[in-house]
C-alpha cells in the first residue's frame, strides 16, 4: 500500500508540474480556459498510469462510456471551479479585484471564500468522475477530497505569507495545481478505482492503510 500511495502522490504531483507550467497569471479568460481544459485529462492520464503501475486497472473491466465520461468530467473540473470563483466574490459583491490592477492585500481575505467554493466544486466533479469509472459514489473520498483541500488551500496562503505578496493570486497555480492534483491523487489511489472492487470502501486519507 505504501507503493501504490507513493505512486499516485508521484503521478500526480508531476501532472500539477505539467498544468502549472500550461496555465499563465496572465491569460485572458478565453485562453485560460482553453488551457485550464487541458489540464483535466493530463490529470486523468496521471491517475489511469498510476493504476496500471499498481497493477490494479484495466479498461477492458468497465464499458468505454463510463472512461469517457470520467474523461469529460476531469476536462471540466479546472473551467468549472475557476468559473465558481469570480461566482463567489460576486456573491460577496466584492469582484472587483478581479480586474484592479491596483489591487493590495484582497488576496490575503476575501479570495479564500472563493477558493473554498471552487475546491467544493473540483472535488464534487472528480468524485462524480470517479462514480463514473468505478460506479459507487464514494463519500470518504468526497471528505477525503475536501481535506486535500484545506490542505492546499493553507500551502496557497504559506506562499504567499513567505513571499510577502498579497497582491498576485495568479501564483496560486504555482502551489495549488502541484500540491492539490498530488493529494487528489492520493486520495484517489487509496480509493480505488477498479470496479470489481466494489465493496471496498474508499479510505478518507487513512495512513493507516499505508
């Protein structure tokens, strides 16, 4: 078990490398979208290759709509979430900093309420993906998913405490897409994605499983 987590934190965290490096702080919003798309399957792959590295996964097991639709609900998870964020600071009639090239200490206090809402977003959205593959709904893996999140959320907010830069949420990418897709993967690799094991429970980050 302790192989098969470190492989998944590996394939992960190397698909957040992949996605930090796609999307820019300074796309517009049709760009970032277009690469934000890209990400999802990049991650998707990630997960499927640490499967079949663990020796615990075959295509031939599930009918091909099932792979494809986990495939179009991962390419939706990043466009989604964002798109939830500006949602949310609307929701808190505060957007404005969105586009305030003069904006200053906004990104230390009211952005996490929209990271919060785009990290709820994402792991509904990856666990409907995972219900797509396996298909069990998984709710330890919707708690496990929302722990990841906090936990990035607090690395997002480190940085930038370290850094002294409050004013460049942009750099979240650096942070979050590493860190978030390495613990998601994690939690997806003590979940188990293989159908036939349906009567697994999927572990809620559980070290004790290591």
């Amino acid at each position: 078990m302790r192989k098969r987590a470190l492989t998944f934190v590996s394939v992960g965290l190397f698909a957040g490398l992949i996605s930090a490096q796609i999307i820019k702080a300074d796309l517009d919003w049709d760009e970032f979208l277009i690469r934000a798309a890209c990400c999802g399957p990049i991650f998707f792959f990630a997960v499927c290759f640490g499967e079949l590295v663990s020796n615990n996964f075959t295509f031939t097991k599930r009918p091909p709509w099932r792979t494809l639709a986990a495939l179009v609900t991962f390419t939706s998870v990043i466009p989604i979430a964002m798109l939830m964020f500006p949602f949310a600071l609307w929701f808190l009639q505060s957007p404005t900093w969105i586009n305030d090239s003069n904006r200053t200490n906004n990104f230390a206090a009211e952005p996490i309420f929209g990271l919060l809402i785009s990290s709820l977003t994402a792991s509904v959205l990856v666990t409907l993906a995972v219900w797509a593959l396996s298909g069990r709904w998984q709710r330890r893996l919707l708690v496990s998913l929302q722990i990841a999140n906090v936990i990035t959320i607090l690395a997002i907010y480190l940085k930038a405490a370290l850094e002294n830069d409050w004013t460049t949420p942009g750099k979240l990418w650096e942070v979050m897409l590493p860190v978030g897709e390495g613990l998601y993967s994690f939690a997806l690799g003590i979940a188990r994605l293989d159908p036939e094991q349906g009567r697994v429970e999927a572990g809620c980050l559980d070290l004790t499983q290591l």
